[in-house]
C-alpha cells in the first residue's frame, strides 16, 4: 500500500486495510510518502514494488496530490499486480468478460446485491454516476449478469422519474443525500456507494437512508454497507493474485 500525502480520509482507508490485512493473515506493507513526493520517486517505488516477489498486490491510494498524474502511475503497475483493476489492460478485460479481478467496489455492489437473494437478470438496473471507479465498471457487471441497465449522470433529463424506474439502484454521484424516497420505486434494491460529509460533518451517503428506507426493499447504510465489502473484495483479489503467482489453483 502506497499513500502519498496527508489527505485524513485516504489515511482512514489505509488503515482499514491494514487491519483488515492483519485479520485475514496477510503480509501488508505500508510506504507513506511526503505530498511533495516527485512522479520519478513514486514510479521508483512502484518499479521495485513491480519487481519484488513477496508482493501479490500493489494498491496506490488515490486521490494523489495535484502534481502527480493519476493515469502515470497507475499504467506502471504490472498487470497482475494491479489488485485494484484500475490499469487499461485490467478495464479492458472487465469489458470483454474476461478478468481476474474487479474493481473493489463495483464488485462489493455485486455481492450486496447477491445476499439479497434478488436475480440481476431481466432486471431494470440504474446507475446514478459514470466514473471509470465505480459507475462504468458497475454498468458493465450488471450488464455481465444479464441486467437491462441504465447509466444516469449530471445530463440526464428528469433523473428522478429514470430512478424510479429501477428494480435496482445504485448511487454513486458524490452528492449528499441526493437520492430522496420519490426516486426509488418501491421495493427496490437500493445500494448506496456515496461517501460524502454533511452540513454537520457527519458521513453520510448519497441515499437519504431514513427516507428511503420504509420503501425500499433493501437499503444499504453508510458508513458499513458498500466500504467494508469494498475492501473485502481488495482481500479477495489479492489472495487471486497471490494464488495466480505461485500456481496455486
């Protein structure tokens, strides 16, 4: 794991995946860098990560700070090392069909989704955002389970009344409480990937829960709904990863 800079909320996550590594019986190590880390001494790192054999996953925290160029750093790293899926090659395979690993959260999405008993197939799905983290690669996993799928975003006309259409939902738009119980159909699935601060400072999710949640057939809470399942499925990867270099089936 690689932090460059002191940005708290990529501090929490490390740390969580620190613990998380700890839990399950994985070696993790942890480079945190100062924020005015230079793009030559951060791909160094990566290099020497790329080339050492005691590690399966190399997983670069992002936001990095301005000056480093996100898509540099995450095409160096090797393929089969890049447990997050965020490398051009990885995103291309996910399109096809044809992966070893999903991106973490997307894939958390998919196994909430799962535990609800709730078959994605001929299901009217909406995705509420289009990033290459979550919405792109989440429209393409429903899509994979045969959903009919919809992906909204900030041109979308009356995103409400598309919303409403969903038998499952899942916000990932970066806006506080956005999604309002008159978006939702009733007895929807509602999967809240959103991690936002309130007027008050307080975490809170792009769903509003307490307003949704007597229509919803399912509703995940934030914070513990999708954060834990992403870095669960983080140890999933990794453990692929490692199995995968030491031709273990």
């Amino acid at each position: 794991m690689v932090i460059v800079g002191d940005d708290p909320a990529s501090q929490v996550y490390v740390k969580n995946k620190e613990k998380a590594c700890e839990a399950v019986g994985f070696n993790s190590f942890k480079y945190a860098l100062p924020a005015e880390t230079t793009e030559e001494e951060l791909l160094a790192l990566v290099d020497k990560l790329n080339n050492d054999d005691r590690v399966d996953g190399i997983l670069v925290q992002l936001p990095l700070p301005k000056h480093l160029d996100d898509k540099i750093i995450i095409n160096n790293i090797r393929v089969d090392k890049d447990v997050d899926a965020f490398h051009p090659v990885n995103v291309g395979k996910i399109m096809i069909g044809d992966y070893s690993f999903l991106p973490c959260t997307p894939a958390g999405v998919m196994e909430l989704i799962k535990s609800t008993g709730t078959e994605v197939a001929g299901k009217e799905c909406v995705v509420i955002g289009r990033s290459n983290i979550v919405g792109k690669p989440q429209a393409m996993l429903l899509l994979h389970e045969n959903g009919t799928v919809t992906i909204t975003h900030s041109k979308t006309k009356d995103l409400k009344a598309v919303c409403r259409r969903a038998d499952i939902l899942v916000a990932a738009v970066g806006r506080a409480r956005m999604v309002k119980a008159d978006y939702i159909k009733e007895g929807a699935v509602v999967i809240d990937v959103g991690m936002n601060r309130d007027e008050n400072g307080k975490l809170c999710g792009d769903v509003d829960f307490e307003d949704c949640k007597e229509k919803a057939g399912f509703i995940t809470p934030v914070p513990g709904g999708v954060g834990p399942m992403t870095i669960a499925m983080l140890m999933k990867n990794t453990l692929t990863a490692g199995k995968e270099h030491h031709g273990i089936k």
